[in-house]
C-alpha cells in the first residue's frame, strides 16, 4: 500500500473507525514486534513490552498531528517502552529465553544460512544498549526504516548516530568472530569454553575475543566476510509467531481508568465493539484481541513485510505477479537460452585485467519516453524504453543526503527481451574514491556518513551499467532506503565499447566488464518481469522472465 493510503487509514482510525484501527494494528504490528523482540533478545518480556507499546500508540493515536509522521512517532513509543523496561529492572538481572532467543527464532523464521546466520547469532552477544540500536539499525538496513527515524528514536543526532551505529557494528563484527570460533575446531577454544555454561555476557565476549586476536586457527577467516549491512540489505521482517495474542481492550484497565489516561470515547467503543478482521494469517477478535491463527494444514508463514508510510509493502500471495504459465518441453529448451537470472554476488575483477570482446548486437534504435536523457531521482519516476539496442543506466548514490539500503531498480512489462551486457564507467561504486583516507570513502559512502548497501545477492554496480532491449521494457526508480538516482540514455555499440576499454583518466586502471557472450546466455537483471505490478517495489529479487 502506498503512503496515500496509509495516511487516509490512520485519519480515519483517528476518527474512530474501527475497520481502519484494525488495519492499522495489523499492518504495525509486525515492526513494533521486530523491534522490541530483537532489542530484549525474545525475552518473556517481549509481549508485554510490544503489547504497551501498540496500547500507547492506539491510545494517543489522536494526538498525532500529521499522519505521515506515523512510523516514526511509533517507533519512539518502542524505543521508550524498552528504556522504560530497562530501568524498571536495573536491579535484577535479565535471564534470556535459553531455547526461544530472538536470534535462533530469526534464523528459523527467515531460513537463514552462512553468513547471514552468523549476524542474526551474534546479536547475543551484544550489551543491551548496542542491542537496541542494532533493532533499530537491522531495520534501517532492511529498508524499513530511515537514519533520521533511528536518530530520533534514539533521542540523538544523526551525526552522533553515525558514530554510534559504527561503534556498534565494530562490536557486531567482534561478535561474528566468536560466532564463528565456536563453529569451529580449535582444541584451545574448546578447552577455554570448558567452564562455560553456554549463555553469551559480556564476560565471556572479553575473554573469547582476546584468544581468538591471539589465536592463528580461530583468528584466520577461511572465507570472504561480507559487511553485516550487505548480508542484512532487504531482509524480510520476522513474521509474528503463531499464537501472539495482543489484547487492545483495555491492558487491564476499567473503562474510566482508560479514560483519564487519554483514551477517546470512539477509540474505546470502537475497541470494545465485537469485531472480526482478517489479515494475514492474524485475526481481530471481539475485545480488541490480535491473534495470529494458522490452520493446521497451511504451509509454513511466510517471512512479514510490514507496510510503511513512505513505502509500499509486498503485496500478499494472490497479488503477487504470477510467473508464466509452464512451457511445453519444446518451448522450455527455447527459452532456458534466454539468459539467467543475475542473483550473485561478483567479486571485483583485478583493475589491470582487459575486459571481453564485446559483442555485436543488431541495433535499429532505441525511443525513451524520457527523451536522450532521463533522471530519475525520486521513487516512483520511470521510463519507457522500445526499440532494439543499447541502453546506459548510470548510477549516481548519494549517502551524503541518506544512507542506508537500496531497493533497486524494476524493469517491468517486458515485452521481447532485455540483456545486462556490461559494466563500465572506469569504477564499481564500492571502489575507494580518488584520494580517500585508507580507502574507505567510496561511491556508496564512507565511516563517517554510513554505507548504501544492496540486498543480498545482489551485484555491485558499476557507475555506468549497459543493457540490451530487443522490445519494449519500462524501468522504475524505486528508492526507499537511501538516496539515489539514476538517468538512463539510449547508447550505441561503440560507446559501450569504448567505456569499457578505457581506465579512469587518474589512479589505477579499471576496465570495464563484459558478460555477454554473443548468445542469449548473457545474463538478465535480477528485479525484471513481464507483469505489470501496481508498484514496481515488489517485484521479487529473483524474478522469472
């Protein structure tokens, strides 16, 4: 659903209506239970906490001046019910959940494997502070919520945001480490941890994390390490466990207490009124109970993709573009020659290497409904593109105005059929800039204003990426995460040649990269379909052409 829509939603809620609250518990639930569930670990105290927190927002929901400041203004109620928490139980301390931790909950939920694995773990080890601002930040990453929102529901800056969110992941990535020792075979690890009762604190994180500095076995990476913001990039929210209850009656308040705590007279009729509304997999039960159901039956849930007031979320099952119907084996064989689906990640090619002969493909010319040159800089803005030959996409992130995770990309209504066919622009984005300190400031950011990153899977951009369109095809800017733009130019094969054969004009020598082979076996955008989906922003990462 679009912000549009969610705007009307929460201006009707406010006035009372009781379809609308139930909508808007249903479609929030999901990131306030992400939240608080990811910050306290799956402690008991979870639901509690998540159901204060929804009963505070329904409660003053008419106090929120401007609708579009929805998202934010909940999650600050989280973010505060956490705190709250904290300092009611500063003097005891807090026994995690030993077999129904958030972590292990995300890694089964989600199906996580690897590296990814190896982040959602590390969480455990993490002091309660850092955890709450990495429940914040796993969703900023996710593309859910903005560096502002977390700012703000942090109660600090962005700038100091910046320096706390990377103090964070420098403790996230001592923690990957030992995640990854204890998966491991040292004898010396082993005879460490012979005292250990199993439960990560902050005791045992010191004392791993010195041997595994001093130790050769444990300290040796057997595999690249992918930064946790790559590994997190879209990530699908964890879906709300079967049998959450979230009773919005009253939290154990009579009619009269509610009243004097804010409460409207419509939002308590509405929410003591018997009513019934489904969503997904959840009901709304009389009493303003939120009950997730699943049929005995039903198919594993699928992973929750909560809506937003800036962004759409993915549509439910029926509504999701349905991929061609399958071909005869005839017709199979003909189209397995159409190319595969780009779905990973490619490791940069050495600066100096000459890139593949390019080539020829017949060209008649392409039109764009933008005209030679298109920038799209906002979400939503698209292009159309007809005809047979070449076309620039050229990449221009802006981490400096927002970081965070980007949402490539759609190349919809495909008629005929589309080729990624080289990368060039003499660097990848996530090349050093010329005369960056060590390295570290690239065209997808730097230290001290964050990274844009992709989802996972996903391929590193060049600044200037070259495709093939034998058709009609139309691309949609879809930024979400984090500030981008791109303008799309209809090329020749002689400029993409020429890009790609020549290096930068100072510094080191990057060629360009080739994929295609000559044949239909060059490789297709990963977000591309032949549907027409109402937003672009859905269509799903490993798409069927």
């Amino acid at each position: 659903m679009d912000s549009q829509h969610w705007r009307a939603t929460i201006t009707a809620a406010q006035s009372g209506d009781r379809q609308a609250l139930d909508e808007l518990v249903a479609g929030w639930l999901p990131l306030v239970y992400n939240i608080v569930g990811r910050a306290l670990n799956g402690h008991a105290d979870v639901d509690d906490v998540v159901q204060e927190t929804m009963l505070r927002a329904v409660g003053n929901l008419g106090s929120l001046r401007d609708p579009d400041s929805f998202r934010s203004w909940l999650v600050a109620i989280a973010m505060r019910q956490i705190r709250d928490r904290a300092r009611r139980r500063t003097a005891e301390r807090l026994e995690e959940a030993p077999a129904a931790d958030f972590a292990e909950l995300t890694v089964l939920r989600l199906q996580l494997e690897g590296q990814r694995r190896e982040v959602a773990e590390a969480a455990r080890w993490l002091d309660d502070e850092d955890r709450q601002l990495m429940s914040l930040w796993w969703l900023e990453v996710a593309g859910e919520l903005t560096r502002r929102e977390l700012a703000a529901a942090v109660g600090i800056t962005r700038q100091h945001a910046a320096v706390r969110v990377q103090r964070m992941k420098e403790r996230l990535e001592t923690s990957r480490g030992i995640v990854r020792a204890l998966d491991g075979a040292c004898p010396d690890l082993r005879e460490l941890t012979g005292r250990w009762n199993g439960r990560p604190d902050s005791v045992w994180r010191k004392r791993l994390a010195r041997h595994i500095r001093g130790c050769g076995y444990c300290g040796g990476t057997h595999e690249t390490v992918v930064p946790a913001e790559r590994l997190l990039a879209g990530i699908a929210l964890v879906p709300l466990p079967v049998g959450f209850t979230l009773s919005l009656a009253f939290g154990g308040k009579t009619a009269v207490a509610a009243t004097s705590a804010g409460w409207s007279a419509k939002l308590l009729g509405a929410l003591t009124k018997p009513a019934v509304a489904m969503t997904a997999g959840a009901t709304m039960v009389a009493g303003g109970a939120y009950v997730v159901t699943q049929p005995p039956d039903a198919p594993p849930p699928r992973a929750a993709v909560t809506p937003t007031a800036t962004a759409t979320s993915e549509p439910p099952p029926s509504a999701t573009p349905s991929p061609s119907p399958t071909p005869s084996p005839s017709a199979k064989r003909k189209a397995d020659l159409y190319g595969t689906v780009v779905d990973g990640v490619d490791r940069a090619p050495d600066p100096d290497t000459r890139p593949a002969a390019l080539p020829r493909r017949p060209e008649s010319g392409i039109t764009s409904t933008g005209g030679p040159k298109a920038v799209m800089q906002h979400r939503g803005d698209s292009v159309t593109l007809s005809g047979r030959g070449y076309v620039l996409v050229r990449w221009q992130i802006s981490p400096h105005a927002r970081p965070g995770a980007v949402v490539m990309p759609t190349w919809t209504g495909l008629k005929g059929k589309l080729f990624h066919v080289a990368s060039g622009g003499s660097r990848r984005m996530d090349d050093p800039l010329p005369g960056a300190p060590n390295g570290y400031a690239t065209g997808m950011g730097g230290p001290d204003i964050g990274y844009a990153v992709l989802p996972p899977g996903t391929q590193q951009m060049w600044q200037n990426e070259y495709f093939y369109v034998d058709g009609t095809v139309t691309l949609t800017q879809n930024e979400r995460g984090c500030d981008y733009g791109i303008a799309v130019f209809p090329s020749d094969w002689q400029a993409v040649d020429k890009d790609v054969n020549e290096g930068p004009d100072q510094g080191a020598i990057r060629y360009g990269l080739v994929r295609d082979t000559g044949t239909d076996s060059a490789p297709v955008p990963q977000y591309v379909t032949r549907s027409t989906p109402a937003d672009p922003a859905t269509v799903p990462q490993r798409s069927r052409v």
